[in-house]
C-alpha cells in the first residue's frame, strides 16, 4: 500500500498551487504593505507559485506512473502533461488579467485566489482515477469560476452570466452525481473482490476481462448520465446553450481562463473514461459522434450570424469542442486499438486551442479602453490602420483558428483528420473538413473588417492601460502558434508522453 508521503508526492503542483493561493489570499487580507502593493504582488507571486508548480510536474514527467491515495489519485504521463497545459493557461491568463482589471478598476487579490483555487481543481480533475473525488474536483474547480463570471460585480451582464453560469453548472451536477450512483450500482462484480466501486482502474480492468456480458442497464445509464454531466461542462451541442452568454457577460479575462481551462479539464477526465470504457465501446461511440457532428455544425452555423466577437468565440469554442470530441471518438474504436493516436491528437489540439483562444481574447483586451471593453466587430473597423501590431497578431489567431496553414491550429486539424480516418470514421472526418469551410467566413470577416473597413464614431480608438501583462501573452501566444504550427514536432514530443495513460 502507498504511503501518505507517496501519495502527498504524487500531487506536489497541486499542493503547491494551493498553498499560493492560500499566500495571496492571506498577504491580501492581513499584510498592509501587500495589500498596498497588490497590484504588483498578487499577480507576481501567483505566477511564481504556478512556475514552481510545474517545474516539480515537469521533474516527473520521466517516472513511472503510479496510484496514490488508495487508488484515488493516479500520477501518470497523461495526467502530467494535462497539468501542464492547464498551469501554462493560468499563467497566460494573469497576464491577461494584469491588464484587463486596471482597465476595469477590478484589481482585487480575491480574483487571483480564485484562478489559483479553480486551476486546484482542474489538476485533481485530470489526476482523479476514482468519480467521487472526480465529482469533487470538478465542483472545486466550477464555484471559483462561478465568483469570476461575476467579478465585475457593477455591470448587469456579469451578474446574469454569473447566475446563468451557476444554475445550468448545478444542473449538469445533478446529472454528474446521479450518473456516479449508477455507474457504482452497475459496477457490481466488476472490482476483483466481487463489490461495487467507482474506481475507474477496477472498471477498466472488470471490463476488459468480461467484456459486454458484464454490462448492465444500470451501468449503461450511469455512463450516460456521466457524459451529459461532460456534455454541459464542455458546451457540447446541445447543451451550449450557457456559453455564449457567459463568455459575453463574464469579464474578458475570465473568458479567456474559462473557454481555455474547461475545455483541458473536461476532455482529460472524458478521455481517461473513454479509455476505461473502450471495451463496451459499442455501448457510446455511436452517440457521441452524433454529439460531435451536431457540436462541429452548430457552433459554427450559429458563428456566422454573430457581430459580438465574443459571442462569435463563444460558438467557436462549441464547434472546437466538438472538434475535439471527434478525436476522443477514435479511442473506442476497436475497443481501444487508436487510443494512442486519438490520445496525442486531442492534447496536440488543445494544446493549440489554449493558445489561440488565450491570444484572441488578449488581443481584445490589448485594444480595449479604460472602461469599454472591445467586443464588436465594429470596434475591429480599420484595425491595420489604427493599430497594425493588434490586427496582425489578430489575423495569427483567426486563421489558426480556422485552421488554415501554417499555423498550429491546422496542423491540430490535420492530426485530428488523420486519426478519424485512421480509425475509419471517413464521415465524420468529411463533417469536420466541411464545418471548418464554413468557420473559415466568420474568422475571415474579422480579418475583412480589421483591414477593409474605416473606423466610424463607435468603435474603440484608445488602447488598454497598463499594457505589459497582456502584451507579453499576446506575443507569446502568437508566436507559438506560427513557430509550432511551422515545427509541429515541438509540441508533439511535448504531449507526446499523454499516451501513457494508466488504466490498471
């Protein structure tokens, strides 16, 4: 049995990431000096914790992957590389946050906590191998974001998105809990001593021994349960109907944190289930692809008629997810036999959508106003002329996310094609080619409107106070995208290890 020290070992970032927002909160609220010196301090030393976090998480990238916590906890390849991408959004996303809460005169050490609080939950989400502390981790990490919807606690519209936020989350909750209780009921005879358990190891292997004679109805329902429980936490059509709204109505940094962070965390824990339950593949593969089919044409059909660039990255984040659910679709493809191929072209992708979701949002920040934030496609009007650093770097995001060479995003793209027809879903390969056609209009009228149009009375002409924080992520987040998308074998030797996912 692992000891406590082992198992504390296994989640030193995540442990360390508490503790820093356990720092900032308490050096807030006691330490004068630092609460006069917040503005500095807060951001600094959450980006020093997230730093420290994941240098102890690269340090065991090489190791051999282990359980901790009674079978709780699993510290593997494909976890480490999940905690990554989720510590590399959180420190864009304080970069972002620098700037976008002077605009808004919101810089309170409260709102860092609760990144560092949510980021808490989102690496025990990608490390959880057992749906109770699954349940839990996800909950941890929904309530920080709730209170961020709602930051900007003076404007009408971050409260409704707060509220809306918070009730459909509860909602799609209740689904999560009640799919665990019948997974845990139907699980019965699975686990080597003959009881129920909710410990995804013992599942994979009660399964993988049994096959489908093992499957009962009441196992099929909890599995059910579990995916729309994911299907709300993702935005998968057609239970997307939050994300736009939220992703308006919250503050701009938020949404960047939001649509990047929950995507990570949700299609790690989907794709350590799916691998569990690749045996009975037969029982889900056919409805989620029907679920990503409708995800991939409803979010960019309603792309199209949007003039908020917020709302319009809102649904271009459901189509993304469905995307995405397309490759986590080739895992249960003969029970299992493209798990490694589908495994590395999902965290291949959402390691380039985390960059060029982080740098369009920037790039609005970085062109919005002491207090009016850039949303429409009206302040976007004659960009080049006004500012050409903002509309260039804006064109690297919208063609990346439309997948057009030679960014990382099409490159994403490609890798995901490949799979689907590797693993011989050719329909749903031809669904995504043709809904990336018609995302290309919507990403291109940007890029129409930032070069062709001439600004009128309405559109935003000054740029963000206090530009550095957001400066810094814009270009990195750009320059990732061009020099990865040019030398993919980068970031594909950097989630490469992913599929060493541990399922005994």
């Amino acid at each position: 049995m692992v000891g406590m020290s082992d198992s504390l070992a296994a989640i030193v970032p995540a442990i360390i990431v508490m503790i820093t927002g356990f720092v900032v909160l308490l050096g807030d609220s006691c330490v004068p000096a630092w609460r006069s010196n917040g503005k500095a301090l807060n951001p600094s030393v959450s980006i020093v914790g997230l730093l420290i976090a994941l240098f102890f998480n690269q340090t065991h990238i090489g190791k051999e992957a282990a359980t901790a916590f009674n079978g709780a906890i699993v510290d593997d390849p494909f976890s480490r590389v999940g905690i990554l991408l989720l510590g590399l959004t959180a420190i864009f996303s304080i970069l972002l946050s620098m700037t976008y809460l002077e605009n808004k005169k919101l810089q309170h050490g409260e709102y860092y906590v609760l990144i560092l609080f949510s980021l808490f939950g989102g690496m025990l989400m990608v490390s959880a191998n057992e749906l109770i502390t699954l349940f839990v981790a996800i909950e941890t990490l929904s309530v920080a974001l709730y209170v961020l919807a709602g930051f900007a606690r003076t404007e009408e519209k971050s409260e409704e998105a707060a509220l809306k936020y918070f009730l459909l989350g509860a909602f799609a909750a209740g689904f999560l809990l009640y799919g665990i209780a019948m997974v845990y009921g139907g699980s019965m005879g699975l686990a080597h001593d003959g009881q129920p358990t909710t410990n995804l190891a013992e599942i994979a292997t009660g399964l993988a021994n049994g096959g489908l004679m093992s499957v009962s109805v009441m196992l099929g329902i909890g599995l059910a349960l579990l995916f729309v429980g994911f299907a709300f936490k993702a935005a998968l059509v057609p239970f997307h109907m939050w994300a736009p709204d939220v992703y308006q109505g919250a503050p701009t940094s938020v949404t960047a944190y939001m649509a990047a962070l929950t995507k990570i965390a949700i299609f790690t824990v989907i794709l350590r289930i799916c691998s569990a339950f690749a045996p009975i593949s037969v029982v889900w593969l056919n409805t989620l692809q029907v679920i990503a089919v409708l995800t991939i044409f409803g979010g960019n059909i309603l792309a199209v008629t949007q003039d908020n660039v917020k709302r319009m990255l809102a649904y271009s984040s459901v189509a993304h997810a469905g995307y995405i659910l397309a490759a986590v679709v080739a895992v249960g493809v003969q029970a299992g036999k493209f798990r490694d191929l589908a495994i590395h072209a999902t965290m291949f992708y959402l390691f380039a959508y985390t960059l060029m979701t982080i740098g369009s949002f920037g790039v609005l920040i970085w062109l919005s106003k002491r207090g009016r934030d850039c949303q429409t496609l009206n302040d976007l009007k004659g960009l080049v002329k006004r500012d050409p650093f903002g509309a260039y770097v804006m064109l690297i995001f919208m063609l990346s996310l439309g997948g057009i060479p030679p960014t990382m995003g099409f490159m994403g793209k490609l890798m995901i094609f490949n799979v689907l027809l590797q693993s011989g879903l050719a329909p749903l390969a031809i669904c995504l080619g043709i809904a990336s056609i018609i995302s290309i209009y919507y990403y291109l009228r940007v890029v129409w409107m930032m070069c062709f149009m001439e600004p009128d009375n309405e559109t935003v002409s000054d740029r963000a106070v206090e530009q550095s924080g957001v400066s810094i992520a814009v270009v990195i987040t750009a320059v990732l995208s061009l020099v990865l998308g040019l030398a993919p074998v980068i970031a594909q030797n950097i989630v490469a290890p992913a599929s060493n996912i541990l399922l005994h």
